[in-house]
C-alpha cells in the first residue's frame, strides 16, 4: 500500500529529530573513582568491570607503564 500523500520534507525532518542518539552516561571505576566511558577499562587501573559472561579482570596497560593485578 502506498501512502494516501507524500510527506513533505518539513514533515519528514521533523519526524527525524527524535532519531538522535543520546551520549553514554559516564560511570566510575570502583577501585580508583576515576570517571571513565562505560564498557572500557580504566586508565588508571587498568580494571573491567564483570558483565554476564565474565568476572572482572585487570589488564596490563604498556601505555602507561602499569602493571596487571588479580581481581
């Protein structure tokens, strides 16, 4: 079925401004209180916070020079 009229281009830009998205709420590491993006690790500590599949672990960051700890 075709629709009964044509949207405008108005029409249509207007329907598209609720299509934006919405940035990630920052969240804190629990060891170190940094603020960090969520699902990334830490720059601090290097930790990763567990999800459904796996607990959550240290990783080693050469960029800063740290070393991996045992969660």
């Amino acid at each position: 079925m075709l629709p009964v009229q044509r949207k405008t281009r108005t029409q249509t830009r207007k329907g598209r401004s609720h299509h934006a998205l919405k940035s990630a709420a920052p969240v804190t590491c629990p060891h170190s209180g940094e603020i960090r993006a969520p699902h990334t690790a830490c720059r601090e500590t290097g930790y990763v916070a567990p999800n459904g599949n796996r607990p959550g672990f240290f990783l080693e960051l050469k960029i800063l020079g740290t070393k991996s700890k045992t969660a």
